[in-house]
C-alpha cells in the first residue's frame, strides 16, 4: 500500500510546529485511522478528540488541508496522495493541546439561551409539517466546525458580542418549535449578536449534516428581528389588526 | 515522589456518565434540590447514546391500539429468554411511555402520525409499532433534551473528566477521584451518593460499534468498590453492523434498516433468514440474526468482505433517504455505496452488554450503600437480549429511579461519610506510575491483544476450550498490564489514559468469560458449541461475581427471585395471543415493504 | 493566554486576525471569489450604464431598466427630475439595486469579493474594525422587505410590458400590429419569468408568506405560499445571476436593436 505523508500540528498553547508523520494507506481510510495509526505506532500522546467514529457525536473536528472537517468523514482517497496532508486543531478556539482545542465558550453560550417554554394546556398535537423545520436544526451534532469557520469568531474574535452559527440555529430550533412560547428574540439581536452575521455561508459549507444553515435559521431569525424592530409598517398593521 | 496536588469538589450526588442514563439521573435529583455533579469523560452530548438510532421504545398505543404494557414486558422477557429481573422488565413496560412523554414535554421533536401524535416503528421482537423515533437520529434528539434540561437546571458539569476510583468510608460511599483529560490535573469528589452510568464494553473486544468510551468503566469500578455484576455472559452482538472498509468495521447499521423491510441474503441471493426464523424473518430477535449471519458467512455463502447483504435498494430511493437518512449518509461517505441502489454488506458487531451491576430493581441501589447504577452499566432488565428500543427507554426509566433512589438515601443519610486520605494517596500512586515506569510494553499492544482474544474466544459462539484460552490469556495480559509505560506529560495524553482503562476492560473480560464458562447451556445471546440446548436448570439462576477478599474474581450461580404469580398470569395471557399478533405484524410489514 | 509561536507561513492558533487571503486551504478556493468579481463586476457596471445611456426601446419592446413606461412621461414636457429634485431615470436602479443589493444571496456575493469578508471560508482577513450588519450603512439591510414589495409592484410593470410586446395595441402601441410573435418577445418573456422566480424565491417573502408562523400547519394556505417559496429559495443563488444576466441581456438586445443593428431578426415574425 501507498504510503502518504502528514503534517500534524503537534503543540500547545505556548506554541507549536508541523510534525510530519508517514502513514501506510489502506482501503477506504479515513484521516482519522491515520491519526490512529500515528498514535499507535510513533506517538502514543498525539492528542485527538474521537467518540464515535461514525460522523454522529461531532468530537473529531479539526482543519484538514485547512478545511474545517471532521476526521472520521475525511476519506484519504479524497486528497491528493503525492502532498503532504496537513491536519490542525480547529482555530477559532484556543488550543489545549495537538488537535483538541478549548470549546468551552460553546458550553457557555448555550447557557445563555432560555430553554423550551411549552404553551400553557396544550395537548401536545403536532403534524409532521410542523415539527420539520426545527428537526433540522435538531440534527447539529455540534461538531462546532461552523464556528470554527465562521469568520466572525475566527477573524474577528467577537466571542464576546457574537454567539456564532451553532446557537443561532439551537434558537432557531426553539424559537419554531410549534409549541414554545418563550420569546427570545431580543437576546438573539442582543446577546447572541445576529447583527454580527453578514451571511456568508461558510457555515452551511463546512455543516456535516447538511443542515441549511444560513438559508433555514439564520436568515428567517433575522427577518423575525426585523419584524420587531426594523419594520415600521408591519408594526402598524399588527397594531391595527391587534395580530401579534 | 513529591506530593500531588489535586482538587476537591462536594456534592450531594454524584453522578458519573453524561449518557441518556447519567443525565435522566441528574436531572431527577437536581429537581429535588440537592447539589449534583455531573462527570462526563468526553464533553457534554458526545456520549454513545448519540450513536443510538432506531427509536424508544414505549408501549403508547399511538400506531396500534392494542398495544399494553403487559405486551411490552412480554416481549422484553420474551426476547430475554426469562433471564430478566421480572421486577425492572415490569417497572420499564409501565413507565417507558411516561418517560417519553416527558421528553416531548422538555421540548424534544419526535416524528408524527398524521393526526399529531407520536409515531411508532415496527422493531425486532416487538409485537406491535412501539419505536417513537426521529428518523434514525433518535438518540441524539433524547441526549440533546436531556443535556439542555439538565443544563438549565444548574447541574454543575465536570467535562472530559475520568473517574478511577471510588472512594468508601467503610462500607459505604464516600467520594470518587479522577483526573481531567486535558491537563491532567486530578480531582477529588466528595459525594454522599454516587450513581454509575457509565454505559458500555464494546471496547473489550475487535469488532464493535462502540466509541472508545465503552471501557466498562462503571462495571469496573462497582466490582472494585464491592458491588457484584449480573449475567456478564450476556453480551449482545448486534446482527447488522459495517464489514468494509476495515476503519468502520464494526460500525453499527441500524435495525430500523430492517425495520423498514431490509431484507438479508447471501451470496447465492437467498433469503437467510427463511432458514433461521421463518417466521419473524429479519425482524427476528437481534441474537437469533447475528448468528444466522454468522453461520452463512462460516459456510462460505458471505460476501466478498465477510458479511451477508442488506438490501432496501429495492425500494422507492426518495423514502430510503427520508426514513433512514444517516445511513444513507454513512454508507455512501464512509464506504461509497448508495444504498439506494446497492446492498449493504453486514456482519455481527460487539453492541451491548446485558450484564452489569446488580442492583435493587426500585433504587437503582448496588449492594454498596450509596452506590447506584443505572443504564447499560446496571444489569437485570434485558435478561439474556435486549429488544431493539429497549435500551433508550431503560435509560429513561433507571435514570429517573436511580435519582430518586440516589435523593432518597442522601435524605435518610444520618452520618456524613469521611473521607479517606490514605485511599486517595493510592489512586494517586496508580495514575502516575505508567510514567515512572521502564519498558516497552504499551496499553496500545496489550489492549490490541485483549480484543482479539475476546473476539476468538469469548465471542458469538462459545466452547469450554476457547473459554479456557480466553481466561487463560486474560491472566497473562493482565500481568503485562501491570508493566505498562506512559510517555510524554498529564496533559491529553490518550496513551496514558489508556493504561487505566485497560485495567477496566480486563476486569470486563474476565466477568464475562467466567460467567460465559459457568452458564453451561445455550440461552439467548449466549451460545456453546458445546451446550447447545436450554436447560430449565440454568433457567433457574443468575450469574453473580464479585471480589474476593483475596483479590480474585468470584463466580457464583445464584437463584433468581420468583415471579409473582400476576405477573405469570399476565406472560400466560401474552402468549394465547401472540400467534394471531405475529401474522398480523408479517402482513404490516409485507405492506410496508411495497412502499 | 501565551503568545502563539507559529511555524513560518502558517496561521496563527488563536482566533484573530490571519492577514488577507492567509490560509493553509490547497484547493482553488479563490476561483469562486474570482468569479464572482468578474461577473458581479461586468453585469453590475453595465446595468449602471445602461441605466443612465438613456431609453432602451425598439418598437414595441422596452428595456426593463426603463419600465414602467409613464415614469418616462415627465421627459415628454422635458422635465428630467421629479420635483424632489429626484433623477427619473434613478427610480427603477434604485429599485433593482435596493432589492438587489440587500437581497440575502447578492450580500454573501459582494461581501466576499469585494470586501473580502472573508474571501473564501477559511481564508485570513484584513480588517480589524468588523462589526457585521449591526451598524450603519449596513443596518439598511434590515430594509429588504421594503424592496421587495417595490420590485414586485415593478415585477408587475414588466409582465405588463411583456404583454405590450406580444400584443402591442394592448399598450397603445397598435402601430406595431396587434399581435407580434418576435424574438424580442420571448426574450422580454424569459426576463420576466427569470425575474420572478427570483422574486418569488427572497428570503423576506418566504418569511412574510409563511415561515414566521411557528405552527405551520395552523394556516395551510400560508403553509402552501411558504412551501412554494422554499422551492424557489434554494436555488435563490441561481435564479439571482440567471435573472441578472438576462435582464442586462434583454436590456442589450432591445438597445441594439433600437440603434438598428438587428431588424433582420425581428423581420422573422415581428412587426416589420
């Protein structure tokens, strides 16, 4: 079998450098298996964050080639096998150590978001059309590659201002859930800092669940922003009509 | 060696495993009020129950009125092959429904019925539709209302967290240590009661579907705290799992594939499972399939990759991909085959254990006071093989039970317990002795060796020679285990932390060896070459170990409780009526499969 | 935190600033970017000076960058701004490039390629000062729906102009016959269906029609629309430059042929 050549990050957050590794190539490889193979074989404390192995759980994000990718979905046989495949932790978040990075900020910012908030006596009826949309945003494996990429907290480091791709779609799941009643609309302007998207998509790109990000959360919350408070007319007419 | 520094950290209860299991406890004993912690050993929402996809199961009637909770606990003793604890099978059957009601409550989104209620699937061993699911992600919908619940309610969380002992006061609990993954430093808990949910112990063996996690960390850790463990031999290999490319082999095909009329065959296009359960025919129970497949394969009549075929590229692609949505995605990204037009190649995989600690089937309580466990890791409810969908809703269930059970001890505690320093200086001493250690040998090669010995000797069918070899080499490895170096710093160090895990999985392999080697009869999902018959003598007994005073696995055959003659009746009742159910399942699914 | 040490040529580890068009990406992430410089460049350039060349019209057929046809009324008692002070000949560019220009697709466009924001994903910036949409000028992007009600009522004015090219009389244009088949008309007919199914596909009517109901199933008719626009809306990116690029097409057809460079083609079955 070929055998290809990496370039791992190896390092911490006091710094770092490239270690290349070469690694026997089998069928049906995955970048995965091959940071597998180093461990095994030439450096037992190549630290990686792995559970499932089967592009479900999202632990095994990192930067292949300078992708935001998942490890265990990246087959080999997709990269050029005469370059070296570079393989780096994920940069919008601060680095423990090799591949695994800090992503507590995730952790803290679904905090922020108030949970579910059933309609008082309901009978908890709901038709398939209903519950559709939200089941999409409900496949995040929150593999946090769409923060990794997103070039507000990956650029710009507006962790503080802006809660990224992730919790807007988790809003966004609640904020359409047929029978939810909590209004967050305020915090997804104020505190998770929707203004800061400019819509770019990269966020939709990097998403392994093929979730429509931007197009199916992002945009409708920010015309459900609109709504309240950057549509005068509408504002009338919802007065008039005494419609909310 | 200088003097270790760690941190402490008090809570009521603790609770270890952020599974469906570990959350459903926590989140039930921070509603009491008490002070709960919550360890995970990967972050928050990553655990194996993520990986769960058919459904729950939940007798709600929502798809077949006939459905009871009287036929759920049928069918759950039924597929158990009567080696349940009759007491959790019943507890499970009446509360399941509830459960997952309350998760909808939560605000988790399960699919519909055209009228607005839940929608329930047809599974392997279930008389009726009874699966309430979310496509074929529903165990990632159940961990991720959990963790947000649990979150809000102020659950203090300990990320990537391993714990590797359990502290006693006496008899009784008293705290846990542990290190944090990413830097290493190590952690003290002082807990008046800690509930173990630890899920799983694939990890024992080569070909499995679970994720590195399932190391049988709570197993381990109740046997060396002093609590038994329960029909270790029972360990279910899943019938369906990926056989190519060799980097997912293993990976768990879900059963609702089959569930929604996959249909198995070898290489000569033959229907196996027409040989094997002509009646049931793929939605037979999960150990009966992994055996059929097993036996084709070993006959020559597998594929080219060492599987049978799996096929539901005979029906309509857009429903394939609209009902089993994630396998589409796994099959075509990970080994390049449509699904919709090509058959799947699967071969049995190491899924589930039965085993597990014993424990009170109302608290969740081990035989150590204070010690709880609930979820894969606690033993009795699935007897000798789960139902497909039985495992989401015994976490629900025993979640729920073992905090409450866990809030009631706490409450009636009337001595804090203590801790003692001299056990936390050791559990320091094992965490740092890999690395001041000199040699060769790494946790890496002894655990590769460990799985391929469980994976021949102990594995889908069993003799009292293979058994020997296992026990045998279990003995060896465990020396070697004792010479294992760690290289490099505390900080993330998989090849350190792997040193201590291996002691968990060994302690894992030996119990089920020893109880595969002391059940001589073929039950359920435990299957001898050489016993291959019931024998209502074996039916009679559990399999019990525990520690020694010497340090040694003891095995015992200890009889199980009776039943009580309600409960007789009721399986007496489920039985006249299962013929005509039967057909009637074969023609829904018939029916479905022309879709 | 420590300050990152990087190997020469790489990213830094840390989020914050790369530098523009820093990245370790090895595939041709900037032929995207690339394209979409030339072709928002070329057709946005054009319909500019399309605009302000003065009344594309040939016979019966009217550039849509001059419809609706009265706002060229005031020009017949030779007044070329509205009392405001308004340049007529602005109101319909103001139209199609307030729709366009806060449309949801053609922002992720222009951010990218000119303003490099990021270039590509993944890929280093430059500025430092970003503050997304949360200030102004960028705060008008909010007022998309309002464009989108003004491009409808103009969408309105170009079917109706399409119907004038096919039959003339209908606009008081009988001169060029009552019924005229030409290829303008269909060009005019592919325009406005482009130009529709672009319209029907905004994000801002997706959401009025339908997609701020929380319960769907709740007012089916609304559902419908909603659905309906969800077909449209994801291929909004491709109905965006379709329509784009025919509507400058239509506009460079009709001029031409206005300046009498191709009456053979009309003479085929127009109303020569």
């Amino acid at each position: 079998m070929p055998e290809v050549n990496f370039k791992v990050f190896r390092g911490n957050s006091e710094g770092g450098e490239e270690v290349d590794y070469k690694v026997e190539v089998t069928e049906g490889m995955v970048v995965l298996d091959a940071m597998f193979q180093i461990q095994q074989t030439k450096a037992p404390d190549l630290a990686i964050r792995w559970n499932c192995k089967a592009a479900k759980c999202g632990s095994c994000s990192a930067e292949i080639n300078g992708k935001p990718s998942l490890m265990c979905k990246t087959r080999l046989d997709t990269l050029d096998p005469s370059k070296p495949v570079t393989v780096r932790p994920m940069r919008a978040f601060p680095i423990i150590k090799d591949l695994v990075t800090d992503v507590s900020f995730n952790y803290r910012v679904n905090k922020t978001i108030p949970p579910f908030k059933p309609k008082p006596g309901t009978d908890w009826k709901m038709l398939q059309e209903d519950v559709d949309r939200a089941q999409e945003f409900r496949k995040c494996i929150e593999c946090f590659l769409c923060q990794d990429t997103c070039h507000v907290l990956r650029d710009h480091a507006k962790h503080e201002q802006f809660g990224g791709p992730r919790w807007l779609i988790r809003a966004a799941s609640l904020e359409m859930h047929p029978l939810d009643v909590e209004d967050r609309i305020p915090m997804i302007r104020e505190k998770l800092g929707i203004g800061f998207c400019n819509i770019t998509k990269c966020c939709t790109e990097v998403c392994p669940e093929e979730i429509h990000i931007t197009d199916n959360a992002i945009i409708p919350l920010k015309e459900r922003v609109v709504d309240r408070y950057y549509d005068p007319i509408g504002k009338l007419i919802r007065i008039f009509t005494g419609n909310k | 060696m200088a003097t270790v520094d760690y941190e402490t950290h008090e809570h009521d209860v603790l609770v270890i495993g952020s599974g469906g299991a570990g959350l459903r406890a926590a989140i039930e004993a921070s509603a009491s009020g008490l002070s709960v912690g919550l360890v995970c050993k990967s972050l928050l929402g990553k655990a194996h129950t993520v990986m769960a996809e058919g459904g729950v199961a939940a007798a709600m009637g929502t798809c077949d009125q006939d459905d009871s909770w009287q036929t759920h606990f049928y069918d759950t003793m039924n597929g158990g092959k009567m080696m349940n604890s009759w007491r959790m099978a019943q507890l499970h059957a009446q509360q399941a429904a509830d459960r997952v009601r309350e998760l909808q409550e939560w605000g988790a989104l399960f699919d519909r019925t055209p009228s607005g209620d839940f929608l329930q699937r047809d599974f392997g061993g279930h008389q009726f539709r009874r699966l309430c699911h979310v496509g074929d992600r529903t165990g990632l919908e159940m961990i991720r209302t959990l963790q947000d619940k649990g979150v809000h309610l102020g659950i203090e969380v300990y990320m990537e967290c391993a714990i590797t002992r359990l502290l006693k006061d006496g008899d009784q609990i008293a705290g846990a240590f542990g290190y944090f993954r990413p830097d290493g430093r190590f952690i003290v808990f002082r807990a008046k009661a800690i509930i173990l949910a630890c899920g799983g112990i694939g990890r024992s063996y080569k070909v499995t579907s679970n994720s590195w996690e399932c190391t049988g960390d709570g197993h381990a850790l109740a046997y060396e705290a002093g609590a038994e463990l329960l029909d270790m031999e029972f360990v279910q290999f899943h019938p369906t799992g990926m056989v190519w490319p060799p980097g997912v082999e293993g990976l768990l095909v879900t059963e609702a594939v089959r569930g929604e009329g996959g249909k198995l065959t070898n290489n000569k296009g033959e229907r196996i499972m027409s040989k094997y359960d002509p009646d049931r025919m793929e939605l037979s129970t999960r150990d009966v399939v992994a055996r059929a497949i097993y036996t084709e394969v070993k006959e020559g009549r597998g594929t080219p990759h060492g599987g049978c075929y799996l096929d539901v590229s005979y029906k309509n692609p857009a429903t394939v991909i609209r009902k089993l949505p994630s396998m589409y995605h796994q099959f075509k990204e990970l080994a390049n085959v449509d699904i919709t037009k090509q058959a799947m190649e699967v071969g049995p995989t190491t899924h589930y254990v039965m085993g597990g600690v014993r424990v009170n089937p109302d608290t969740q309580q081990s035989r150590v006071p204070g010690l709880f466990a609930a979820g894969e890791c606690a033993g009795g409810m699935h007897g000798g093989n789960r139902l497909g969908g039985n495992s989401l809703s015994d976490l629900l269930v025993f979640g729920r039970l073992a905090g409450i059970g866990a809030v009631d001890f706490v409450k009636g505690l009337k001595k804090q317990p203590s801790l003692d320093q001299a056990q936390v200086d050791d559990a320091v001493v094992e965490m740092t002795a890999p690395f001041e250690r000199e040699g060769a040998e790494t946790a890496y090669d002894v655990h590769a060796d460990l799985q391929v010995s469980m994976q021949h000797n102990v594995g889908i069918f069993r003799t009292e020679a293979d058994l020997a070899v296992g026990i045998e080499n279990i003995g060896k490895l465990n020396e070697r285990a004792k010479k294992v170096v760690a290289k490099g710093g505390r900080a993330f160090n998989p090849g350190w932390h792997l040193t201590r895990e291996l002691k968990n999985m060994l302690i894992v392999s030996e119990s089920i060896a020893l109880s595969a080697q002391q059940r001589k009869e073929s039950r359920a999902s435990h299957s001898r070459l050489d016993y291959t018959e019931f024998d209502p003598e074996w039916a009679k007994v559990n399999s019990v170990v525990h520690k020694g005073p010497d340090g040694k696995m003891v095995i015992e055959a200890v009889a199980k409780d009776p039943m009580p003659e309600e409960l007789t009746k009721i399986l007496a009742e489920q039985k006249e009526l299962q013929p005509q159910r039967e057909l009637n399942k074969k023609e829904r699914l018939a029916k479905a499969a022309k879709e | 935190m420590a300050e990152v040490r990087n190997a020469p040529g790489t990213q830094p580890l840390t989020p914050g600033k790369a530098g523009l068009g820093v990245t370790q990406r090895q595939d041709p992430w900037w032929a995207e970017w690339l394209g979409t410089v030339v072709g928002l460049g070329i057709l946005g350039v054009y319909a500019f000076v399309a605009a302000e060349m003065g009344k594309g019209q040939w016979g019966p057929y009217l550039s849509p960058f001059y419809s609706p046809e009265f706002l060229q009324l005031p020009k017949l008692f030779h007044v070329a701004t509205l009392p405001a002070g308004i340049p007529i000949a602005l109101i319909p560019l103001v139209v199609i490039l307030g729709f366009r220009g806060t449309c949801y697709y053609y922002r992720k466009a222009y951010y990218r390629a000119f303003f490099a924001d990021p270039a590509g994903c993944a890929v280093g910036e430059a500025r430092t000062d970003y503050a997304g949409e949360t200030r102004w000028p960028w705060l008008i992007q909010n007022a998309h729906r309002y464009f989108m009600y003004l491009a409808t009522i103009a969408l309105i004015f170009l079917w109706f102009d399409t119907v004038v090219a096919f039959f003339p009389g209908v606009g008081g244009h009988s001169e060029f016959g009552s019924v005229n088949f030409g290829l303008g008309s269909f060009v005019m007919l592919l325009n406005v269906i482009l130009l529709s199914g672009y319209t029907f596909g905004c994000h801002s009517l997706r959401h009025l029609i339908g997609g701020k109901n929380d319960c769907m199933s709740c007012e089916p008719s609304r559902l419908a629309g909603w659905k309906a626009a969800s077909k449209f809306n994801a291929k909004h990116m491709q109905w965006a430059w379709a329509s784009l690029f025919w509507v400058c097409a239509t506009d460079l057809y009709i001029r031409l042929g206005g300046l009498g460079y191709l009456q053979h083609v009309e003479k085929w079955g127009g109303w020569h």
